[in-house]
C-alpha cells in the first residue's frame, strides 16, 4: 500500500511554468482565448496584423508608465516574479486544473494629481477575484509587494490575468463593486488597459505533453518539417521545452489543442 501511495504522489507532480510574456506566444493564446470567448469585442484597427497587435500592447504600457510617472489617473503599474526570479512586465504561466499558483507581484500606485482618494486594486484571473494588491492612499507615488496565492481554474484554456483598480472607504467595497462590474460582463474592458498576463489551463500531465507532441509531429496541419528528433530529450521538464526551444508554430499548436 505504501509504494503504491508513494508512485501516485509522483505522478502527481506540479506542471506550473512561470514565463515572461513574449510576442509569439502572447497572439498565440491572446487568439486562442478569442475563440474561448467569442463575444469579446475586438479593436477593429488591430485587425489579423500579430505585430500591430503587439504594438498596441507595447504603446498601452507606455502610456500607463507615462501617467503613473505624471500622476495622471488612479493607475497601479504590476510586474511580477518569473520562475528564473526576474522581474517581468507580462507573464505566461501553465498549470494543471485547479492547481495551486503562488505568484509574487511588485509595482507602483499613483493616485490622480496626488489626491487623497483611498485606492484599491485587484488582481484577478478570469472573472474572478484571486488577489488584493493595494488599499493605500498612495499620493503621488507608492511602492507595492504583494505574493498571492489562487488555484487555476478548473477549464482547459487560457484566462486572462488583469488588474481592477477602485476607490472606496473599504476593500469589502472595492471587491463589491468589481464583481457587480464582471457580472455585467466588462471584462473585455481590461484588455489591453488592464492585462498583465496569462494563465494557460492543460488537462494534461508530463505524460500527456509527450503524446500531445507525437500527435503534432505526424499531424499533417502541424506541417513541421525543420524539427529534428525534438522527442529526444524530453522529460518532466517538458513545459520549459515547449516554453524555450519549441518553434512558434509548435507553441501555436499546442494552444489549440487546450
């Protein structure tokens, strides 16, 4: 009975993979939660143009950094804390349904013109709440350091991770008026404003990565032709393989098929 405890507790083992957001994967999952989400309306001027998508992004986050370095609006700048320890503007992170996921955030929260409204923001996965990253009254400027801790939803797919930003008396309030905004469905309203990252949901282990990637190698829509033997070496660490040596397309695969 032991060692049959001990073999399932191995095969149990954690999928999570904390990456930072780059410009391939990010239109590959930003067009495959789309898809999830079909509703969702999309900035007509970015079109199918994958680069004009990314600059949308890229031009977002520097107007943000411009009004959070004026003290234009009640703007919270978030970064987090990859698997390598970096600091990371964006992140990718892959994780089994309902696994457990730490993540540590830093940033700065600045409150319009200085004033001395009391300023709540939110982290949220999807449309639901999984962190409380400020109740302050920040002035001009303040530091932020939060590690929050939330279990990946139970649906494969991707689910996008932003920032809700309130000011109220309470954080009781802040959560309050947040869920009445999600129930009204204006999460289409955080992207690209709010986004900070993603969470890609996988119904498979280690063992199912292995066989997802056979499938893709002798499927005729995968049409690789420039991968040699990339089975060979693959192991427990399969996600980071997928993360840095497989091809875009390959990457692009695997989201359609979650």
């Amino acid at each position: 009975m032991g060692a049959t405890n001990s073999s399932k507790k191995k095969n149990n083992t954690s999928m999570i993979t904390k990456k930072a957001l780059n410009e391939q994967q990010h239109i590959a999952i930003l067009k495959a939660w789309r898809k999830k989400n079909p509703k969702q309306p999309q900035d007509k001027r970015n079109g199918d143009n994958n680069s004009t998508e990314w600059e949308t992004l890229l031009k977002q986050r520097e107007q943000l950094r411009k009004n959070i370095d004026h003290s234009r609006g009640w703007e919270h700048w978030v970064e987090f804390i990859d698997g390598c320890g970096e600091l990371v503007e964006g992140i990718i992170i892959m994780a089994n349904p309902g696994e457990k996921i730490k993540l540590r955030t830093k940033g700065i929260i600045t409150n319009n013109q200085g004033d001395g409204c009391i300023h709540q923001s939110l982290l949220l996965c999807g449309n639901k709440i999984v962190g409380e990253l400020a109740n302050t009254v920040p002035g001009h400027f303040r530091n932020t350091s939060k590690t929050v801790t939330f279990t990946a939803p139970l649906s494969p797919g991707p689910a996008m991770l932003w920032r809700n930003t309130q000011l109220q008396y309470s954080m009781r309030n802040a959560r309050r008026n947040c869920e009445r905004w999600i129930k009204k469905g204006n999460i289409c309203g955080s992207y690209p404003h709010k986004f900070l990252g993603w969470v890609v949901v996988t119904r498979w282990g280690t063992r199912g990565w292995i066989i997802l990637l056979r499938k893709l190698l002798s499927d005729k829509r995968a049409r690789i032709k420039e991968i040699s033997n990339p089975l060979r070496n693959l192991n427990e660490n399969l996600c980071r393989f997928v993360f840095d040596d497989a091809p875009d397309v390959l990457f692009r695969k695997i989201v359609e098929y979650i």
